[in-house]
C-alpha cells in the first residue's frame, strides 16, 4: 500500500532535516544527500537513523533516475 500524500508532505530525513525521495517499488523513503534507505513497512515509514541503511552506487542512481519517485515535503 502506497504511503498517503498528506503524510508525505509532512516526512524529512530525521538527521539533516530535508526531503526524502519515496520508492514506492522498493519500499523505502531515500535521501539522495546521505545515501541511506529508509524502510516502508506496512505503509509505516521506519525513519530511525540506526535503522536506515546505507545504499550502494547503482542503488543510489536507479532512485536518483526513477520517474515514479516522489519527493516528501510540501513539493511533492
């Protein structure tokens, strides 16, 4: 289940405090910035530092490029 759009007008990454690239196909909200991963669970974003993980180089590109992620804050 797809993360609702008021909710994602509200997420940002809780360390730098930015907006989040959501992958809906993934399951995971990215920050480009850091280049960790998020996970989406039950449609429950698990924004935790300790609990995101880190995202290798073609991760990071196929986010960065992917036409169906959405941006968190109030631009997406």
């Amino acid at each position: 289940m797809a993360l609702d759009s008021f909710l994602l007008e509200l997420l940002e990454d809780p360390v730098d405090h930015e907006s989040l690239l959501y992958i809906e196909a993934d399951h995971v909200l990215y920050n480009p910035r850091r280049r960790v991963a998020y996970q989406v669970i039950d449609s429950i974003p698990v924004l935790l530092p300790d609990e995101s993980t880190p995202v290798s180089d073609e991760r990071h590109d196929a986010y960065v490029n992917d036409p169906a992620a959405r941006s968190t804050g109030k631009a997406s």
